[in-house]
C-alpha cells in the first residue's frame, strides 16, 4: 500500500522533530507490557514500527530540533509506536551527537528503566543536562504486567538515578485489578523515596481489542483518584492522575517540587493561582505557562480564604517546580474565536472528544458572551473500549455524530471544527480519509485546529 512506504515513515519522522521536538529512535522493546498501545489497534489502523535509526537519519533530523526545548525520546511520535530507546545497537554514539549538536539543551529519554545500569547511568550524567522518565509501573509485578525479566534492573535504577545526580520523574500505569492496591501504593512510595521530582500516575486506556486482563471495572479510576489524593498528602513528590478529572478552570496546584522557586517561596499543593504580573489567570494551564515564560513573577496565590502575594525568584523560560494539571490552553480557546470571527460564524459547532468536551464547554463560555458555540462530544466507536480521547478519532466517528447532531436541528452550523490530533500532518485520519470529506458531505464549511 501506498502509505507504508518508508518515505511516508521517513516524513512522519521529520515531522514530529520539526513540530514537537520529538526523536524516534525505534520502536522496538525488551517487553511486552500487557497495557501496550502498540498491541490494541484495530485493523487498518495507521501505524507504523521503526526500525532503530540509522547514523545519516540522526544527522538530518537533528537540524530539525529546536535546541531550546527538550529533546523528547522514547514517547510516541503521530503514528509511530514507541520503542524502548536503551534497545537501540547506537543509543550511546545518538546520545553523545545529539550532545555535540546540541551543548546546552535538555534531552528527556522515557525508558522502561530494566536496560539503565551505573554505567548508562555514569554517561547519562556526563551528557548532561538530561532528563529520565522510568516508567516503573510495578514494584514487585513487573514480570507479570510487563514481561520484564530483568525488573530488579528498573528498580535498582530507581534508587540509582538521585545518587548520579540526574533530574529524574517516576511513572506508574495503574493496573491494580492485577497488581492489587498495594503494590499500587508501594510502588508510589518507593519512587518517593528514591526522591522522583514527580510521580505522574496513568489510567491505562483499552480498545475493543484488548486482552480481557486488560479490562479493569469502571469503578477503578476513581477509587484510583481517591488513593492518589491520599498518598500526595504524605508524598515528597507531586502524583498526578492522568488523565486528570477537571471539574472547573480553577488554577489549582496539584504539587510542587520540593526545593524548587515555587516551593522556597512558599507555593503549596491546593493554592489556587488567581493572578501573575497583575494578569488574571485563565486556566491552570494558563497559569502554568505564564509562571514559566515570566522572571521573577509575582503570583497573587489563595491559600483556603487568605490570598498572599508571593515572588518567585526565577529566570524567564526556567520551571518554577509548579506541577498542574492538564485543562486548556487559553492560546487554543483564542484561536477558535478568531476564526470563528474571520469566517463571521454566528453559530460554530466543534466536534471533541468525550474527555476534552466538558472542558471545552466551559472554556468557551467563560472567553465569550456573545458567540454561539456548541460541542459535542465524539464516542471512540472504532476503537471502542475505554477510549475517549480525540488522538483516536477516525472519520466514522465523526461523521456518525455530526449526522445525527444535524437530524435533530433545524439550522445548519456555518462552521464546523475538528481537533487537528486526530489527522496527520497531511489531514489524513488514521484509515487514511481526509478531513474535507466532510465538507463534501454535509456542505459546511471545515477548520481544523
Ligand atoms: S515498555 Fe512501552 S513500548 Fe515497551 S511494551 Fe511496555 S508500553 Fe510498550
């Protein structure tokens, strides 16, 4: 088939440098997690195993990379499935020239921890500065989840990572309908020990494919979220549950890292961030990205009923240690009624996922009084499972909704907009059909953002 040609890999691969500073090394693995993405697709499904990376492929990606952002390696890139990069035959020679090229920018490497020994770890701290993910996952069941022979490996490495002095974050993906709780909880609490900066904590998605050890009772996420908030009182580290459960656009702060800016002056976890530099803030992740563009901000923070003015004595562009989570960019709330206004919209439809429409909703309202939008939420049919996430969508999915949102109205939309995650640089879903199909078929004007 056309699109399984190398040269579309190959553009994919330059792309998600270009974009979002992402380096592909391979997709291949030393395990075989029972949560694994790459094992639940649905047939026809776009997506792609790389082989490990060749000498002269690094040597032109890496022009592509912004030195002022992290390297990102070992997460997934578009439609290219994640490896374990320590498999990779050269992963020391790439880590070295990424170095050269790129002297004084942070490589953040996520690894499943079992290959990093004191000797990876003696050179990652020579390369320095770099940042480690171990995805840990299970203290004391990795070999059953993940198939880890050598999971004393990952563990040991955990304790490891602080002495090397290297920034280091843990992350857990849940599975304690086969872990049980308390591995779930020992595990968070060794990665504490072993001084993670952070300890995000994933709720594993599965598709109508998965494995039925896969599937967990849907009463666990949110015995899952009562757990975590009751560890994070007595954790070092921030936990965060991704994805997080946004109930409002409060700027809350889910942690803070110890002895960070944010933490010497004073910032807690439960403060709400009401204002930066005098600027009211918009959303948490609002909040979030003015702290870490701004020098020196001064934070108008809540803390219960009393609000400080707090500084937080740090360079532009620096983490301020603030962890929050994921709600809305206030960027993309602006750019939808821009172009709401340029195509003069007096009624916009945006199609979202089941997760993001809530969010969504609110944001909308909250920036605009006078526009009419309305978002409807888009079920995952083709992946089905537990997905609710718009990277997920395919064209189906979102022809079938908007049909039947359209059934049952009597005035058509003059604008409809679709999450660009679900298409690919070339708007193509992941069976291949182009978003303008539903132009063609519904006669609306499309935008994708
Ligand atoms: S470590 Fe990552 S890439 Fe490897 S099997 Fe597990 S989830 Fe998949």
């Amino acid at each position: 088939m056309k699109n399984n040609l190398p040269n579309n890999v190959e553009r994919l691969i330059y792309w998600a440098a270009g974009h979002s500073n992402i380096l592909p090394l391979t997709s291949q693995c030393n395990v075989k997690c029972v949560f694994c993405s790459n094992l639940q697709n649905p047939p026809g499904v776009e997506a792609f195993n790389l082989k490990p990376l060749k000498t002269e492929q690094l040597s032109n990606i890496i022009t592509l990379l912004d030195p002022r952002k992290p390297v990102v390696i070992g997460e997934s890139a578009t439609r290219i499935n994640e490896g374990e990069p320590f498999t990779h035959p050269k992963i020391k020679e790439f880590l070295s020239t990424i170095r050269q090229a790129l002297p004084h920018t942070t490589i953040q490497i996520t690894t499943n921890g079992s290959l990093l020994d004191a000797g990876q770890l003696e050179f990652l701290h020579s390369i320095s500065p770099v940042t480690i993910y171990l995805s840990l996952n299970s203290l004391n069941l990795r070999r059953q989840i993940m198939g880890d022979l050598r999971s004393e490996n990952a563990v040991a490495a955990a304790a490891l990572l602080g002495q090397y002095g290297l920034n280091w974050h843990g992350s857990v993906v849940a599975m304690p309908h086969l872990t049980g709780w308390e591995d779930l909880k020992e595990t968070i609490s060794y990665l504490d020990s072993c001084g993670a900066q952070t300890i995000r904590i994933f709720i594993p998605g599965f598709t109508r494919l998965a494995q039925a050890q896969l599937r967990y009772p849907g009463t666990m996420p949110e015995q899952l979220r009562q757990t975590v908030a009751e560890l994070a009182s007595k954790t070092k580290a921030p936990l965060t549950v991704e994805p997080p459960l946004i109930t409002d656009l409060q700027p809350e702060v889910a942690g803070v890292i110890p002895n960070s800016p944010a933490f010497t002056a004073g910032i807690r976890r439960g403060n709400i961030i009401q204002t930066v530099n005098g600027k009211e803030a918009f959303s948490r992740v609002h909040a979030f990205y003015m702290v870490k563009k701004t020098a020196n901000p001064i934070l108008l923070a809540r803390n219960g009923a009393k609000a400080n003015k707090v500084v937080i004595n740090k360079a532009a562009g620096e983490s301020s240690g603030l962890v929050m989570e994921y709600d809305i960019d206030l960027s993309l709330i602006e750019d939808i009624t821009q172009i709401s206004l340029r195509r003069s919209a007096a009624n916009t439809v945006l199609l979202a996922s089941e997760m993001a429409a809530k969010v969504l909703t609110m944001a909308l309202n909250k920036y605009n009084n006078d526009q009419l939008f309305t978002v409807i939420p888009v079920p995952n049919l083709f992946f089905g499972g537990s997905i609710k996430t718009a990277g997920l969508l395919v064209m189906d999915d979102i022809i079938n909704t908007l049909g039947d949102y359209l059934k049952n109205k009597y005035s058509t939309p003059d604008l409809v907009i679709l999450p660009q995650i679900a298409f690919d640089p070339g708007g193509r879903d992941l069976l291949g059909r182009h978003w303008s199909e539903i132009e063609s078929i519904f006669s609306i004007p499309v935008e994708v953002l």
